[in-house]
C-alpha cells in the first residue's frame, strides 16, 4: 500500500502501523525517542512529561526528526514551560484558546436570571476537583433556586444574586491558581499509599484523594489526586446515609484512579452500596477522623473563600499523612457491633394506600414529606420490608426454605400454593395467569391481616 485511504475502517490501525515500523528503525540509535513514538502518542497527538527542559528539548527534536524519516510532520508543539516553546520555535505552537478571554465572557452576568449562573457552573472545567470546595457553593445555590421553583426568565432575588455574585469573586481571586502536573519528587521511592478521605453534611458529601509517598530517606511526600463533591438530595436525608454515600462515592472514584494508573465503619449494612464498599475495599482499611482532621469536609459546606496555596490543607493533604502511621488520629473499625444500636422493628404496621406512606404525627416530619415527598422506589422499598418482616414471624419455616432454595413441608398450609422468593426476597405464591400479568399482579405475597393493615 503506497497510499493512505481516509475513511475505511482499517486507516486508523493502518496509519499507527506504520507510524510504529518506522520508529523501530532508530531503536538502536534513539531508543528514548523511540518509546515516546510508541507509547505517548494518542491518535496523532503526542504527550509527554519530563524532568528537565534539556531533556524536553531534545526527546520532542529527535520524535519530529524521526516522523520526518516516515513522511509524517509533527507540529504544533505547546509546553507549560516557556523555553522548551521559545526553542521549538513560534510556528511550531499550538493555536489554543485563549481561556484567559474565555473565562472573563462565563463570568460576566448580563441579566440575572438562573440561566447566567447555571451558564457559569456547567460552563467550569474542573475534571480534578481542584476547585471543589468553591463548587460545591455554587452547586448548593443552583439547588435553592430550583428548590424555590424560579422561572427561567424572572430575575433572581437579592440575597440570591449577590450569593452568587459573592461566588464569582470567589473564582476569580483562584485565576492564577497553578498546581504541577507530576505526582512524585526526583527520590528514589520506596512505597506508594493512596488515601482516601469521605465526609458528609447536612448539605453536600464529598471525597478526596491523596497520594503518600515514602521514599528511600524516609522522607514522606502528600500529592493531591482527585476529588469529588455532590450535593445532598433535596428531601432530608440522615447524616449516617449521606456518610455512606460519600464512603460509595470514594470507593468508586478510587477505583477509577487504580485503573488509571494500572457511622461508614464497621457497620455499613445497607444493600447495594454496601456491596459497592466491600468490593473494592475490607472494613479494616476504614478509619474514622475527627472532622477538624478530615479534609473531604472543606468540599461539603458552602464557602466563599477557600485557601489553594502551595501550602494549602486542601492540595497537600492533612499533616497527620506526614507523620508514622502509628501516630494518626482516629480510630480503626471494631470487629464487634454494639448490640444496644441495632434497630427495633415493630411487629405490627399500618400501609396507607399502596403507596407505603406513614402517618406523621410530628408536624416538621409532616412539612419534609409535602416539601419533597417520597419517590415511587422508596415507597416500594419499605412495602418489601414490611412484607418480608411478617412473613419472617409467620413463615419462619418457609422463608427458611425458601432461602435454601429446598422445596416447604407438605404439612405447612401453604404448600399447596407453591412458594417461591422474589428477587426482593417476598414469599410469593404461583398463579394460574402467571404468564399474563406482572409479578405483583399476579403472584401475591403471603400475608397476614393483623400484621399489616391496608388503609
């Protein structure tokens, strides 16, 4: 093949390959250039990190030079230091945009309206978290003003508009913010830790990673990571819940930093975000803080300022991270759970309608559910739970079974209804339209009236 074909489905494979074969040629002279043929390029972009400007100068030199061999030219060179740019020359530069422009148009508010302020929040790129302790404030005040139910085209009130007025100052006083790009120092390491730190409020949950790096003299370096921060929902929610949605919310992020780079201790019992924990994490790799020492919660309550200095708590870590780990503050989880916190069950429910809705007789309680309400899973939730519950006093000896997946006892009274679990766990009976109707429908579950009573 002597010509390249745009288009076809194999021209991208085609074109890597002989991007590759000719590189190869120069193992033998340039094997550093070579590798960064190889490796560090994306499509036909090239990226790559160095320690010096001399190194930088020379690798990019020796990979245009090699390209050149193939017939290929590789041009626009950008580089966040200033002399590698001067010497690649000035047509070698990438035309980027000019972002300094562009922030100063998504921050100026020409009416104000919720569109101006939900335009500068979505209009931030910020893939890090970096400024997520600044976000969270804006994200907080979009959140009242939907809460508030504001048309798009009303002005926003006072205290609204100068909160996010207050906020843009806020972001404009962290334009000059910088933070290197490399994780790790000139040393030779001798261990690598991440670390992860989870906290919630009434108002946002939020975690934040760390590398701690402990090189060959002992001495220990902390490098910000990533992190993540999001509100609490609308309806209230208990701080145990949202604590164990930050825990999930670390978790994960954690992960998609392993993979990148090839209340929420000992009792953390609630269904699939429990699963999500222990998947990727044991419990005696939790610990708890104290919230002066935990960081994630500078990025879980609304503030207007916020410190991202070289020296900063938020970009280096807690100081605790400097210290031997036998020094940390807080505690590891214990293997024992305190019998006194487990949660009482009533033995007896009232459902109202199929909706599963309680009667409130506390009137804050009563306003919180008219405000926001339940959602359609939740009610069905707690209807399988209440269901599951009386099942279990009633049919103790089927539920058994039926969990062991072992046929009832001829003798039970409801053999003859052929029992079987769902997959919320309700012992349900087998219908003759079975095939007709959805499983509600037409597999009733097993109750009993003075177990539960439906209003």
């Amino acid at each position: 093949m002597r010509v390249m074909i745009f288009g076809e489905a194999c021209s991208p494979s085609a074109a890597h390959h002989v991007k590759t074969v000719n590189a190869k040629r120069f193992m033998d002279s340039d094997p550093r250039a070579v590798k960064a043929i190889v490796d560090y390029h994306y499509v036909d972009d090239y990226v790559d990190s160095f320690a010096t400007e001399n190194e930088a100068i020379g690798v990019a030199t020796r990979v245009k030079e090699i390209h050149a061999q193939g017939g290929f030219e590789l041009c626009k060179f950008s580089s966040s230091s200033p002399a590698v740019e001067r010497m690649l020359g000035p047509s070698e530069h990438a035309q980027s945009i000019g972002w300094g422009e562009a922030e100063q148009k998504i921050l100026r508010m020409r009416v104000p309206t919720k569109r101006e302020p939900l335009s500068m929040v979505m209009s931030t790129f910020d893939p890090l978290g970096f400024l997520c302790c600044l976000m969270v404030t804006a994200k907080l005040l979009l959140r009242e003003v939907w809460r508030r139910k504001i048309p798009w085209d009303d002005p926003l009130p006072d205290e609204m508009y100068n909160a996010f007025m207050d906020w843009r100052k806020a972001m404009e006083k962290v334009d000059k913010f910088r933070s290197p790009r490399h994780y790790f120092g000139h040393g030779q390491v001798k261990a690598t830790e991440m670390h992860v730190f989870v906290d919630a409020s009434q108002s946002a949950f939020a975690t934040v990673i760390y590398w701690r790096i402990t090189y060959k003299d002992d001495d220990v370096q902390v490098s910000f990571v990533c992190a993540r921060t999001k509100c609490a929902p609308m309806r209230t929610v208990t701080i145990p819940r949202l604590e164990l949605q930050a825990a999930v919310l670390g978790t994960r992020l954690m992960d998609t930093v392993r993979k990148d780079h090839d209340v929420a201790i000992s009792d953390i019992v609630v269904g699939n975000r429990v699963a999500d924990i222990l998947e990727s994490t044991k419990v005696a790799q939790w610990r708890w803080l104290p919230s002066a020492e935990n960081v994630a919660g500078d990025a879980t309550r609304s503030r207007f300022s916020v410190d991202l200095s070289e020296e900063s708590r938020w970009l280096n870590g807690p100081a605790f991270l400097r210290r031997p780990a036998a020094s940390w503050p807080g505690s590891a989880p214990s293997d024992e759970a305190d019998a006194d916190d487990e949660e009482e069950m009533p033995s007896e429910f009232v459902l109202i309608g199929a909706s599963s809705r309680v009667d409130a007789v506390d009137i804050e309680m009563r306003t919180m559910l008219e405000n926001y309400g339940l959602t359609a899973a939740e009610c069905e939730d707690a209807e399988n739970l209440l269901i599951r519950k009386a099942q279990h006093e009633a049919f103790s000896d089927e539920m058994r079974a039926a969990e062991n997946r072992l046929e009832v006892a001829r003798r039970t009274d409801i053999f003859g209804l052929a029992p079987y679990l769902d997959g919320n766990g309700v012992l349900r009976a087998y219908g003759r339209i079975d095939a007709e109707l959805c499983i509600p429908c037409d597999d009733p579950a097993r109750r009993l009236d003075r177990h539960i009573t439906y209003i």
